[in-house]
C-alpha cells in the first residue's frame, strides 16, 4: 500500500485506522476498522478455498488439493454434515449458493460443478475457459474471479458467461462475497487486504487490512486468509463477516467500520 495501513492494537482485536485514512493505490478509496467479535473453531486441515453463509445459517465451505477437496456444510461449533468429496483429479476452489443450486469451482480443470444444495450431491457440470479462483452470488447471476483482476459474471442455471468487468488497483482477486447492497468483497491473494468492489464500473469502494490481527494466521503451518461470508443479519450500516484461511485452526467472526476520531 502507498499510505498506513498497519492493524495496530492487535491484541485487543481491533485495528486501528484513522479517520479519512486511504488506499493510494485503490483510488484513494476509504479503510475501514477491522474487530473481531468472536472467535469459533475451525478445521485446521481444511485447505479453505470458498466458504457461504446458507439460509439455515449454516457455513457452506469448499476445500482445495488435490485428492482432498470436499464441499461440506458445518455450524459454528464445526459439526460437518452432507460432505462431498471430489475426485482424485480436481482442485476444489470457490463456492456459491443461488436458490437450490450450489455451485463449486475448480482451479485449472475449467469446471463448474452444479449441486443439489440441500444435499450437495452432483447434478451437472459446465466448462469455463479461465482457471477458477472465487464464487460469489447476486440476485440474478454469479460472480466469479479467476485470480487476475477480472470478475466474470455468470448464468446461474447454465454458468455461461453474461459478461465482466475491470477491477481498478488490483489483481489475484480470490475469494468472493456477493452482499444484499450489491457489492463484492474480495480477498487479495497472498495479501491480508479486502477489498469492497462496486461491480458495475470496478471501482474499489473500501479497503480493509486485518494484518496481525488473526492468531490462526500465525500458526505454523497455516496459509494465508482466505473466505469471506456475510453474517446473517449483517447489513451495510453494519457490515459482519466471517474470516478464515487456508489451514487455519480458528475462523473470526469480524466488524468492518468506518473510524472514529
């Protein structure tokens, strides 16, 4: 970042931004305050690639490696119910629920794997050009990233592409989460930023760092943040999210906020 964007106060679960602070090389777009309200258990062998909130408020989660990927639903205390696994020769990526369909990517195999979402067996496949990286989903198409700075818009029923558009700032764009005000935030590979992206135009509209702010992060052995989903009753006057990562043994539940002076 060309400005301070340091998390201070780590110990305490909250950053410190302050007020008018912005991302040079986003525009000068705003950043938030990051805390964390709580901390729930998390799998530290799950190689997390996308994770959803589902309407029952269960967290729909998707694995990567390969002879290891799965899809699974799990609640907060890390009960897992209707695992899948994937097969043998397919690196599971991000993933999405729209309606009765759950979608999962996979990274250079360019398939889409359609799902019965209550279940989460297999119902069909599609084929895509890119590789697969995040999965995200709007009330009537799919949000996908591919690790560079494009996001792909998709069919929800066919995943045909309907269109895309330039993300300013920015490349390797991971995972994804598509919020009721229209926005999609996005994990920045290898990095500790979000960013919030308005879809329409590209344009990054806020920019979060959690850097020193999440112990699994630090834990020998585990990679680097990634998934992102909305808290159920998360609003844009009250922005909560869930946070993890690759091999992380804790996932965060968090408060994105405009600083106070």
């Amino acid at each position: 970042m060309a400005c301070v964007l340091s998390a201070c106060g780590a110990d305490d679960g909250a950053s410190a931004i302050k007020p008018g602070t912005t991302a040079k090389e986003y525009d000068d777009a705003p950043m938030l305050e990051v805390t964390v309200d709580e901390v729930h258990p998390w799998d530290e062998g799950a190689f997390t690639q996308g994770l959803e909130t589902a309407d029952d408020g269960r967290l729909l989660v998707g694995t990567g490696l390969y002879g290891e990927s799965q899809i699974y639903y799990t609640d907060l205390e890390g009960e897992k119910t209707d695992e899948q696994s994937l097969s043998e020769n397919l690196f599971g990526e991000g993933v999405a629920i729209h309606g009765d369909t759950a979608w999962q990517l996979t990274w250079k195999e360019h398939t889409a794997i359609k799902r019965d979402a209550r279940t989460l067996e297999e119902i069909d496949r599609a084929d895509y050009e890119t590789e697969g990286w995040g999965l995200c989903s709007q009330q009537d198409r799919l949000v996908m990233s591919d690790g560079t700075g494009t996001l792909t818009f998709r069919d929800p029923e066919t995943f045909a592409k309907t269109g895309s558009v330039e993300v300013e700032g920015t490349d390797q764009l991971n995972e994804l989460e598509c919020t009721a005000d229209g926005k999609v935030w996005a994990n920045v590979w290898q990095t500790d930023t979000i960013l919030e992206i308005d879809p329409e135009d590209g344009k990054v509209t806020h920019v979060v760092d959690t850097a020193g702010l999440f112990p699994a992060a630090q834990r020998d052995g585990a990679d680097v943040l990634n998934g992102i989903a909305v808290v159920p009753g998360s609003s844009p006057n009250d922005r909560r999210f869930y946070l993890t990562g690759k091999l992380w043994d804790e996932m965060y539940e968090v408060r994105f906020k405009e600083p106070q002076g």
